[in-house]
C-alpha cells in the first residue's frame, strides 16, 4: 500500500484530513503514518494546520483557503523561555484569524495581544500560560490567562497597599508597574485605550474599561486565582494604534472615570 499517494488522495476528495484518518482507513499506527505525513511536508506537498485535535493537513494549494476556516486558537503554554511574539507569529501561521483584518486592527492586536502575555510571563509567577483567541463576525477577541499570584495581589505586596480596590486605584494612575526597572508600566494603559472593551479579573475584582460607552467599571466576581485578561476589538474599529501613541505619549496620563458597580 503506498500512503503518500493514499493521503494526497483523500486530500484532494476532501480538502482536508487528519492522521486519525489514515489510521482508520490503513489500520496501520498514528506513529508509523505520522512518518508518511512528515515525508510530504518535507516535500512541500501538503502543510499541518492547527494543533493536537484541531490538527489537519491540506495540500499546500489549498492551504489559505482551508486556513480561513480555522478561526479560533487555544494554547496551554509553558512559562519557561517563551515568547511573546513567536506565539503570536504560530498562531499567525496556523489560523486564518488575520485573513483578512483591516491593517489598523492587526497593528492593535499585535500590540495588545503581546502586550498582554508579555505580562503574563513576565510578572505573573505563573508556570503556565493559557490563550484563547478567536475571530466571529463582530470581531476579535483574545484571553490571557495566568495562575499565579494575580495583578491586584501582586500591587498590594509590591507597594505595601492594604487592599485590591487601592491596587486597581494605583492601577488606574495610568504609568503604573511592579517592575519599573523591566517595564515602562504603560501596556495596560494603551491596550485599554485601544479595545472596544479590556477587562483585567484577579482574586475577587474585575477591572472593566468599556471604550464602547467610554467608561471604566470595577465588579466585585467570584474569587479566581492568578489573572484573566479578555481582550475585543470590533472588525470596524477605526482606531489607530499610531494616533493612540502619538495622543498621550510623553504626557502624564491617567485613566478615565471609574463607577464601582
């Protein structure tokens, strides 16, 4: 039996198809038909998109049309050596989540998305990383979620404040940072002036900026560890990352009004 010609087959009949696939028709093991896909990809003859359950191949032909079909990926991340940007440039390359984008809402969400998990690896103390991002007709969102001590804890401890709502209002000064010496203390600060809605969860608060209604929210939820950060810009944005910079840098900024609801 020649797998390589049975794989290329069944790709051009359906377009799409993973080792499972060949498992069952071939009966043959996940190890051993894993090689004949390796060859092919060796080859150039066909690409692997997605990841673990989500994986499939396509014929390298078709492999932009088959990835603007993949609009969601999620990733458990270890926090050890990991960056930002090269998580972003897979996600990038195995989704069609940026096909197509208004350039105004890729250059925002290459800023906030890495932004956001830089934070993460950086300051959370957390061992591992998870990040849901997903494209729908409305937009874009993406979630950054850690397990360490959380944002709001972690202000408490750095600068000695007695409780979360004196963190979020330390936060909320705008140029804020528990490690000024690593980090300028401004990425949360653009990243909620370029979202339609920014929201920052840890231990029993929920910091809502809600641009859409220009306004900032703080919620009392239930208690969670580390920090969730969820992220959406609308597909219609009109916003420019240049323009947000170009407003307050230099300036001594601070966030909006804030309600406690």
């Amino acid at each position: 039996m020649n797998i390589k010609k049975l794989i290329l087959r069944q790709l051009t009949k359906k377009g799409t198809i993973k080792v499972a696939d060949v498992v069952e028709i071939t009966g043959f093991s996940r190890a051993y038909i894993n090689r004949f896909f390796q060859e092919l990809r060796d080859e150039g003859k066909v690409l692997l998109l997605g990841k673990a359950n989500r994986a499939q191949y396509v014929l390298i032909k078709s492999a932009k049309a088959a990835k603007k079909t993949l609009l969601t990926a999620r990733r458990i991340l270890k926090n050890k050596d990991l960056s930002e940007d090269l998580v972003l440039d897979e996600i990038k390359k195995d989704t069609g989540i940026f096909l197509p984008l208004p350039k105004n809402v890729i250059a925002i969400l290459d800023y906030a998305f890495t932004e956001m998990l830089n934070n993460a690896i950086e300051h959370s103390n957390s061992s591992k990383i998870e990040i849901v991002i997903k494209k729908d007709s409305s937009g874009v969102r993406f979630e950054v979620v850690d397990f360490g001590i959380g944002i709001f804890n972690h202000l408490m401890k750095k600068k000695s404040l007695k409780s979360e709502f004196e963190a979020i209002q330390d936060l909320l000064k705008g140029k804020q940072t528990t490690a000024p010496q690593e980090h300028s203390g401004e990425g949360i600060f653009f990243t909620s002036k370029v979202a339609d809605i920014l929201t920052i969860q840890s231990s029993k608060k929920k910091l809502i900026f809600h641009n859409v209604l220009n306004d900032v929210f703080i919620k009392n939820t239930k208690p969670i560890r580390g920090t969730k950060v969820t992220f959406f810009i609308s597909l219609k944005s009109k916003r420019k990352l240049s323009k947000i910079f170009k407003e307050y840098s230099g300036n001594s900024y601070e966030f909006s009004k804030t309600k406690v609801i």
